[in-house]
C-alpha cells in the first residue's frame, strides 16, 4: 500500500484513535484510497470531514457506555472552544480541532475499555447480527479491513466505494444492530448513542495503527478469548495472540 493519503476527522463522544498504538504489518490486500475534494458535512455539532473513496476509522457505541456526568463535561469544555470560535466570526484552528480532539481519548477510553453500561455487545445473539450488518455490503459498498466488537463500542476500518456516503454506511449499520438487538433483547428506546467518531486515514502509518488498534482492542480490555474481531487478510487470533496477549477468532 503505497501513495498519499488525505486526512481529516470527526470529534464527538466516541473514543479516539490513540497514535501510540503497536503496529502490526500492513493488512494484506489494502488498496489505496480514490481521490476527489475532501467535503466537510456539518450534523449541527462539529464536521464531518469526508472524501470519497477514502479510508476510515471509526467508532460508535451504545448509549450507555459513558456516564452522564462525563458526557456533560466534555461537552462543556468542548463548547467553550467552539464558542470562543464563533464569538471571533471564524472556523475552528487546526489547533482547537486538534485539542477538542484530545480533550477526552484517555476518560473516554477508560470507561470503553472498563465495560461501562449494559454492555448488551457481551451477548453473542447480538453480537451476531451486528457482526452480519458489517459484513453485508461488504465488497459491494465498501471493502472492510478490520472490525472489532467490544461490549459497549464497536471499531471499524473501512474503505468506501466510489459514490457512497459515510453517514448512510453508519446509520445502516446502526438502524439495522439496533432494531435486531431491541427485538432479541426484549428493549425499547435508543440503543447506540446518536454522535460516532471517524478518522479520515491518511497514509500507510495511520492504517497500519488503526488495524493493530482494531486487532488488539480485546487484550488491551482484558477479554479472553474474544470471539468478535477480524482483520482482513490474516486470522484475528494469530493477531492478537503475538503479542502473547488474549487470543480472538477471526470471522
């Protein structure tokens, strides 16, 4: 996988990817990114930075994986640097983005990572279907290239085909979960929370990070013999298991 990679991102209540990371080799097959103008979409929050034929990570969880009390204050700092921002009639600096950004990785992760809420992800039924909704349009809208589900968040590595829409891709995947997991565990009401984080990949390193990141998210969580990951290319358990950590079957 060679060639330049563009980049861009979304921040909101999801975790973030953490460039620290272990890298494992490229996965095999990857193919490089289709270019076109990068378009910024706004959902009445922070932008979504998009491109089409781009390569993502992404992160989206369950509605009850952080508290609210740390919601509400994340929120808050994170207003005040928008706010300073509008009062001076400007977009965001590449230095506010990038602070909002960092604002809340290690509460955020903390909290993912420690199995707060519910965690309905632990139930294999679930899992199941989510697992299905990924793999559906596989190839036909979009070529995954890593995917993990934890109990209460779900990680994705995803290069999108030419025309299709990073909003839609999300929202099938999430429509589709969360009416299953409602029905299979007799639930009504919000089931994934409304924002997601996405991370416009921008060259080799940062693939490379987010597929490890993907990969080795089970061990890092403490999980044995977490069934629901996979990379492209390779089995998910002799992944994990080189770094001596818990072992992960692919699917």
């Amino acid at each position: 996988m060679k060639g330049p990679w563009e980049v861009g991102a979304r921040i909101n209540d999801s975790a973030t990817l953490d460039s620290s990371a272990g890298v494992p080799p490229a996965v095999s097959g990857a193919s490089r990114p289709r270019f076109g103008e990068v378009t910024i979409r706004n959902r009445g929050r922070l932008p979504h930075w998009e491109k089409e034929g781009a390569t993502y990570f992404i992160t989206f969880r369950l509605a009850d994986s952080l508290p609210k009390s740390v919601l509400e204050r994340i929120e808050s700092e994170r207003q005040a640097i928008v706010n300073t921002a509008n009062q001076l009639h400007r977009a965001l600096s590449p230095d506010e983005r990038r602070k909002i950004q960092q604002l809340s990785t290690p509460v955020i992760e903390q909290f993912l990572d420690n199995n707060y809420g519910a965690c309905h992800l632990r139930n294999p039924v679930v899992a199941e279907e989510l697992a299905n909704a990924l793999r559906y349009f596989d190839q036909k809208r979009y070529r995954l290239f890593a995917w993990c589900i934890m109990p209460n968040h779900v990680h994705v590595v995803v290069n999108l085909l030419p025309v299709e829409a990073l909003a839609t891709m999300v929202h099938s995947w999430k429509s589709f979960s969360a009416k299953q997991a409602n029905r299979i565990l007799g639930l009504k009401g919000r089931f994934w929370q409304r924002e997601y984080y996405d991370h416009l990949i921008r060259g080799e390193g940062e693939f490379e990070r987010a597929v490890r990141y993907v990969a080795e998210n089970p061990v890092k969580a403490n999980l044995k013999d977490w069934k629901w990951v996979w990379v492209r290319g390779r089995d998910a358990r002799g992944t994990a298991a080189e770094n001596g950590g818990a072992t992960a079957k692919g699917a």
